[in-house]
C-alpha cells in the first residue's frame, strides 16, 4: 500500500514539474544602467527655492568604478585644465559645510547642529573634484553625488 502512496506522491511531482517547464517564461527587462563618473569644475551656487548647485567650466565626464579617490587622482586632477561643460550636482547635502546642510530642505527638522555629518568640501568658487552617477537630463545632465574633494579654493 505503502508503494502505491509513494508511487503516486512521484508521479504528481513530475507532473507539475513537467507542467512548470512548459509554462512560459516573461521575458527578463534589462537593468537600467547608470554610469559613475568623475569630473572636476568649478562649484557654483545658483540661487532658487531651493536653491541649486552645479558644477561649471567642468571636464568631460569620465567613466570609472566606485569607491573614494586615491591621492594619485586627485593630484593627476590639479593638473588638468578646466573644460567647458556645466553639470546639475545632486545629493549635495552631505558634502556642505554643517550651517549650510542644516539650511538644505528640511533637515534642520530631522539634525540637530551637534549630530552633522557634513564634509564641508561643496563651497561655492571652489574647483574640485568629483564623482557620481552620470543622469543624463535635459536642460543639462546631473551628477548624483558620492565623492567630492576639493583641488583649489578658487577657479582661477
């Protein structure tokens, strides 16, 4: 009796094994792909509600992996001329200094002055350096921000 169980417990999980394999399958929608790049320019702050930051006389964007800069390119970056392109910079807020993140939206809700995790690198006038996911928008592309390191206090 015990056979006859077994015998029938195997041939319904064959069957719905045979039946999954004939069902079929939604095509796979291929991943939306953003590239992480880095380009140095000039920081400039242009004035709104809110206000917007953008990065000017920038480089051509260049592709590259993630992680943070090492100190052979941010010295090969000083010496690179400044280029022509202008950049939306995004996810600006930890790369300010603590009063300017403090006054950035609505974070002066949420952060109490003592608790700012704040880079202060993002100044305006400042040239710098800078890595992020490349979105390409109109009117100009924007760069959503992981790394900002500062090349010189001013774009001279």
């Amino acid at each position: 009796m015990r056979t006859g169980v077994g015998l029938a417990a195997i041939a319904v999980l064959v069957g719905s094994v045979a039946v999954r394999a004939q069902r079929p399958t939604a095509p796979k929608k291929p991943k939306v792909q953003v590239e992480i790049v880095k380009t140095h320019g000039c920081v400039e702050k242009r004035a709104g509600n809110p206000a917007t930051w953008w990065l000017t006389r920038a480089s051509e964007p260049e592709v590259v992996g993630g992680g943070v800069f090492n100190a052979n390119q941010v010295e090969e970056a000083k010496g690179e001329a400044l280029g022509i392109g202008e950049l939306q910079l995004i996810g600006v807020a930890d790369f300010l200094d603590a009063e300017s993140l403090l006054e950035w939206g609505e974070r002066a809700k949420f952060t109490k002055p003592e608790q700012v995790n704040a880079t202060g690198e993002l100044r305006e006038g400042r040239t710098v350096l800078v890595k992020g996911l490349l979105i390409e928008a109109e009117p100009a592309p924007r760069v959503n921000l992981m790394a900002v390191v500062g090349l010189a206090e001013d774009c001279g």
